[in-house]
C-alpha cells in the first residue's frame, strides 16, 4: 500500500480481554516496529521483525504482549488479559530493510483504552 | 544503554520567532541521530537526520547540526509558522542488531498566530 495501515484505529477493552492490534506496512519493505507511545514517556521500542523472524524481543513488556508476522507482510501485536496499564497508542513503523539507517515509516497508530 | 534527552514542553512561540529545540543523547559507538515530526492526527515522520559528526541535517527550513563534542542534535528554525505546530522527536540509531529507534519523550511545539 501507499503507507503503512494500522488497525483498529481506536480499541476500547474491559481490564482482563485480550487484543489484537494489525499493522499492514508498505508493500516490498522487510523491517516491521512495533512501538508504545504513552503520554510522557515518549516512544517506547517493543519488538522488531526482519522477514517473519523476531530477532529482537527485549522490548516486550511482559508475557501478556506477543508478536507475529506472516508471509513477510502483516503482523499482529496480541496483548493478552489487558490491565489499566496497557492503555497507550500502538505505532507500527516499517522500513525497505533492517539496518537501512534509521529512517522508519509509522502508520497513524492504534488508541488502546483498558477500562 | 543508549539514551536521548531533549526539553520538556510545550513549547508556546509567536509566528515568525526563532526556534530552538534542545537534544542530548547517550549512545555507545558513533549513532545516527534523527528528528522525527508528528502532526496532530498523523503519523511520525521524518523531519531531518544526520549520520556522522559536524553533518548538517536540514528539511523544510529546520536545521540541526550532529555535534560530537557535546553529544547534541539541537532543532532550529529560524522563522517558525503556525502550521509548525506539532510533537518533534529527537532520535538515535546505534547500528545494534535491532536496527530500531531510541527516542526522547517529544517536544509540543505550539506556534500561536
């Protein structure tokens, strides 16, 4: 596609459901973020993907939070059994591939609220 | 491990005054370092980068110079308009494996008429 698609744009979850957040980047590129943006804490790195590999986890916040990505394209974030804390917005970036120095294309984001 | 620091907002200026958005950073080896920009309702995107010392990184009137000396990447503008409001991100690559992004915590620039 044009730019990189996230969605849903706006998830409202009761404490303890499960999500899953989508991000479809630009076609051809072969690096996929996933990031947290919380209010004050700026951007927050929580895994990578280079082809449908992971080869970077350490930023996942817990085990509730997982991660995949299929036929080197889509990929989903699932956090499991949300809490109150969860509540940030997911960025998705993407980039033509890993170690392209630095310059990373993010989609709008998706709002997550955990009530 | 790597770190970025930059000034707390928001920012509050008047149309046409002069802009300074101050970026320190703590990074192992030589990073790259990066302005990213986000409009209200958009994505991040990239405003300016640099990859090495003394290179400058210019973009739609914005500037900031990679100085090793005092690990800074400050923002200027000299002439900032209303449509400039928005959140800036300071960034750094290191190079390591994950090949991602370290980010400050954003700067609300507020242009006021």
């Amino acid at each position: 596609g044009a730019g990189v698609s996230q969605s849903p744009s706006n998830k409202v979850t009761e404490k303890g459901k499960d999500v899953e957040l989508r991000c479809d980047p630009i076609s051809g590129h072969t690096a996929l973020y996933w990031y947290r943006q919380s209010l004050g804490q700026g951007l927050e790195f929580l895994i990578y993907f280079q082809g449908n590999s992971a080869p970077d986890k350490s930023g996942l916040p817990s085990d509730r939070f997982s991660a995949e990505r299929t036929g080197g394209s889509v990929s989903t974030l699932t956090i499991q059994r949300t809490q109150q804390e969860d509540s940030a917005v997911y960025l998705c970036a993407s980039s033509l591939h890993a170690g392209g120095g630095g310059e990373l294309f993010f989609g709008e984001g998706s709002r997550l609220t955990v009530l | 491990g790597d770190s970025v620091t930059q000034m707390e907002g928001p920012v509050t200026l008047s149309e046409e005054a002069f802009l300074t958005i101050n970026c320190t950073y703590t990074a192992t080896g030589y990073p790259s370092l990066f302005w990213y920009v986000q409009y209200p309702g958009e994505g991040l995107q990239l405003l300016l980068k640099a990859t090495k010392a003394d290179d400058k990184g210019s973009n739609k009137g914005f500037e900031a110079t990679y100085r090793k000396e005092t690990t800074s990447f400050h923002l200027e503008k000299g002439s900032v308009q209303v449509s400039d409001s928005a959140v800036y991100f300071c960034a750094l690559n290191s190079g390591g494996g994950a090949d991602g992004l370290t980010f400050g915590k954003g700067t609300h620039l507020i242009i006021q008429p």
